[in-house]
C-alpha cells in the first residue's frame, strides 16, 4: 500500500488551510463590509466551486494557466508552473476550497453587531486594528469551522487534484485519488484500508464541528 | 468654541456650545435625534459644518472619518466588546491606568474583570460611559445614556459627567426622552419638533407648559 498519498494529501490540506485561512478572512472582509457593486460580482465568483463540477475547474485551470495559454507561458518564462505538479495542486485546492474558507467567516463576520465595529471607530481605531481586535476574535468560531471544513474537504478532494494534478506518484497522487486507482486495479483490500481512513477524518471533522456548535451557543 | 450646523435627511441641526457645556436633544422617537448624534461622529452622511476648537471636521471639502472626531460615544446599545474584560473595554482607548482611574470614579471597581455579558444592563450602561469619557474626547455623545440606570446611580452618573465635563472641558451633546434628566444635565435643550435651541431657563418654561 502506498502510504506516501497520505503524506500529499496531508501536506495539501495544510497548506490549503493555512493559504486561506489568510486569504479568507480578507476576501470575508471585503464582502461583509464593502457596499460596492464590486462585492455583489466577486461574491458569486468566489462560491461558484461549491455549484461547478470539479471537472468544469479542473479543465479551466488546464486551459488558463496551462502551458498552451499565454498565461501559462509567461508564468512558465518566472519559472512557475501550475500544472501537473505540487504547486498546481495547491493552487487548485485554494481555488476549489475558497467558498468553504469564506462562507462561514462572511456569516460571522455578518453577525459581529454593527455598533461594536462602529464603537471602535469612534474610539479612534483603524479598520485593520478593528479587524484584528473586535471582528476576528468575536466570529473565531466562524473562522476554525471554516479552516476544519477547508481541512477536512482538501483531504477528500478528488475532481480538481486528479484534472490539475494528473495522479503523479509521490508528486501529486493524494489519497482520494489512491483509492480510485485501487478500485480500477481491483485491490479492494488497500481501497478499503485507504477509505476508512478518510472517512475516519470526515467524521472526525462533523463531529468537531458539532462541538464547536455547542460551545458557540453557550 | 464648536460649532454644529448640519442638515441630516430628518432635521437641521445649528448650535453653538463652549467648552464643558452640556446640550440635550429633546424629541419623540423616529425623528432622527440618534441619526443628529451618528452624523456629528461621522457614522452617518450629513450635509453642513462642523467646527471643534478650530478644527473642520465637516465642510463642503471635509468630511473627517470617525477615526479622526475625538469623540467618545456611548450607543443605546452599549456596544461593549464581548470578548472583553469590563477593564479592557475602557482601556481599549486609553491605558489601564485611565481605565481603573475612570472604574473607581464611576463606582463600578468590582466590574474589572467581569465580561459585559456577565454583568447588569445598568453596570453595562455605567461601563459604556466610563468607556467613552475615559478616551479624553472633545465630545461626548451619548444616545439614551440613562435608560436602565436606577433614579439613585442615575443621579450619581450626571453628576460625575458634570464633573468630567468640567474637569476635561469637553463638550457633550446627548439624546434622552426623559424630560427629568435634560432638565438635570443640559445647559441648553434642543427642541426638535420646534427647531429650536432653549436655554435651561426656557426648557423650564417649556416643560411645565407641557405638564
């Protein structure tokens, strides 16, 4: 059995989490509190992955920043290539993964009351210092659903990794995408041990998450 | 010296107060008086003038963000942080030391270390003044400050916002419906329903007129 896809997917999901746990809370921001016609655009953009097939994003990540594109070619002319290796991965797993990082922080950062984030402006506060000290540390549960959920859903993704990735042994080939190869080789036994252990950590994750829910409430 | 001449989408609002002077806004609800006090704190657009000590923080050209009014603004909501201690909602802007100064001048001490949600709306309501007048503001606003203060720590409230009005000689302008407690705190009354500015002597007229 190949253990190494564990490793990937394991080094994926985190570096996925922790990308977006960034990105996320800024992307969060600009949509909770921007009032612009510009938020109202770039919010369907950002959920589109949670409608699209993966496939439909796999392909367009191929096309875009593929080395056929112009894009991919001047990226290619930096040395950076987003297809078929780790990096390309990555990117697709933060592309895929985006709505489930900016979805729960939107909402809880919806819900902070207006008048706190307003008391700390006439308190002569900056937005930033208010970001970091009223609005992030009252929607934290918010933001550790959110970067369970992008944990939990890189280590089951399997559309984008396998379109973008291209299933590379000990390059690219994550657990999702093992047991799929498993099954087309009939080794049921490795598919099976392989699948237990990420429902393990599916589970895991929505009985957290369920913790995490009760805590809020309190 | 300030000076207030703006235009909300409710009301026009002109006056003029010296330093340490206290000015209440009297009218029924729903017309516009939290807005007045939100447009004078940049929360809300206004048209007009706003002039503090020499200093434009509204005009035709500028429009100073909330950030830059030295205000200290106390929300009908109290507007606590509730993520923190009672101690460092009021140091938020200030310094610990400001902080426990203003706690033990307000008699709430004991709060220190409670979190808003584990104290009384009235504490809640004593902090959030406490809060606003501890970050040395040029002007306090203050929307139904008084509304879950029993009439004894009530009384004792007006009295330490004299006392810090005229020890930090800041201007105050506050919204309340309670004809008892403009009559207590305000130099000058702003009637909205006649758009007029009463003197204290005036507002006592007006009041028995309305009794």
């Amino acid at each position: 059995m190949d253990y190494k896809v564990f490793l990937i997917s394991f080094e994926l999901a985190t570096s996925t989490t922790l990308v977006l746990g960034v990105v996320g809370i800024f992307i969060a921001y600009f949509l909770a509190f921007n009032k612009s016609i510009l938020s109202d655009i770039i919010e369907p953009f950002i959920m589109s992955p949670l409608v699209l097939p993966p496939t439909v994003l796999g392909f367009y990540i191929i096309y875009i920043f593929g080395l056929g594109s112009p894009i991919g070619q001047f990226l290619n002319h930096l040395g950076i290539k987003l297809v078929f290796n780790f990096k390309g991965l990555l990117f697709g797993s933060i592309i895929y993964s985006m709505p489930f990082a900016v979805s729960p922080v939107l909402s809880g950062f919806r819900s902070v009351p207006k008048s706190i984030i307003e008391a700390s402006y006439t308190l002569g506060k900056s937005k930033f210092y208010t970001l970091l000290k009223v609005i992030i540390p009252n929607s934290k549960y918010s933001i550790v659903s959110a970067l369970v959920l992008v944990f939990a859903h890189t280590i089951g993704e399997f559309g984008v990794v396998l379109m973008v990735g291209g299933d590379i042994p000990d390059k690219t080939r994550t657990a999702s995408i093992a047991i799929f190869d498993y099954v087309q080789e009939l080794n049921y036994k490795d598919a099976n041990i392989t699948a237990l252990i990420l429902f393990g950590i599916a589970m895991s994750t929505l009985i957290f998450l369920q913790i995490l829910k009760r805590l809020q409430e309190r | 010296m300030m000076e207030i001449s703006i235009e909300t989408r409710f009301f026009k609002f002109d006056i003029k107060l010296s330093k340490s002077q206290i000015l209440g806004i009297l009218g029924p609800s729903g017309i516009g008086k939290t807005t007045t006090l939100r447009a004078i704190a940049g929360l809300e657009d206004a048209k007009g003038k706003i002039v503090v000590d020499n200093e434009v923080w509204l005009d035709e050209n500028i429009s100073l963000p909330p950030q830059k009014r030295s205000v200290g603004f106390v929300f009908q909501d109290f507007a606590l942080f509730p993520n923190m201690k009672v101690i460092d909602n009021i140091a938020y802007a200030s310094s610990k030391e400001k902080a426990l100064e203003i706690l033990k001048a307000f008699n709430i001490e004991h709060l220190k270390d409670k979190y808003p949600n584990k104290i009384s709306g009235g504490e809640r309501q004593r902090v959030a003044i406490a809060r606003a007048i501890a970050r040395n503001p040029k002007m306090l606003l203050m929307d139904e400050p008084f509304s879950a203060l029993d009439r004894k720590t009530k009384h004792f409230i007006q009295d330490k916002i004299i006392e810090f009005a005229n020890t930090y000689k800041f201007y105050t302008i506050f919204v309340a419906h309670d004809l008892g407690d403009i009559f207590k705190l305000s130099d000058f009354v702003f009637s909205v329903e006649d758009q007029r500015l009463l003197s204290k002597e005036e507002f006592e007229e007006y009041s028995l007129s309305l009794t």
